[in-house]
C-alpha cells in the first residue's frame, strides 16, 4: 500500500511546506515522521509499507501557524483513517487555515 499527502494553505494560497507531521497505527507505534516539503508534501510517507488497520495522521498546525507569524485555534489536526484494502494508494491531503481545517480520501 502507499499513502501520501498534500498540505495546502488557504490563508496564503500556497502550500504549507514546513509542516511537521507524525504517522502512527492504532497502537501508537510511530511509523514515519516528517516535515512537509516545499510543495507541502511527505516524502517520508512513500516508503512506509501499512496493511489493513487504523491510523493517525498528526499535523502540527499550531507550529506551522505560529512560524507565519499567525495565531491558530487548532494547535493541531490529528486526521484518523482504516486502510481495507493495503492494495489501494491512499491519498490524505489537508486543507488548512489559522481557524479550519478539512481533509478528504484523495486519489
């Protein structure tokens, strides 16, 4: 299975490249960590092999917001999803701003 994700800033339009990230199972095992790049993406997820099962995503926004000289209500987003099918690319982009976040299943 491959996972990866886009992060993109509405406040400013552009990527939110910088963001750091933590990739955990159901356990809390940590499987992968990270910041995105400059086109607000995370390399460090490519290489990860995840199977069947649940997994978080955190995004530490506050610290993204904060390093634009920005103050956030979300200090961080934690995007929660099950793999059925490791076979499959799963795609988990996140749509950010200082006061709202959103994410969806991408391709």
């Amino acid at each position: 299975m491959s996972l990866s994700t886009h992060a993109l800033d509405t406040s400013t339009g552009a990527p939110a490249s910088g963001l750091a990230y933590l990739l955990t199972d159901a356990a809390g095992a940590v499987l992968a960590t990270g910041t995105t790049d400059d086109d607000g993406r995370a390399p460090e997820l490519g290489g990860v092999e995840i199977g069947a099962g649940v997994y978080r995503l955190h995004l530490d926004t506050g610290a993204y917001q904060r390093s634009k000289g920005l103050r956030s209500f979300y200090p961080e987003a934690v995007v929660c999803f099950e793999v059925t099918d490791p076979a499959a690319h799963h795609h988990v982009p996140l749509i950010l701003s200082p006061f709202g976040y959103s994410t969806y299943r991408g391709s």
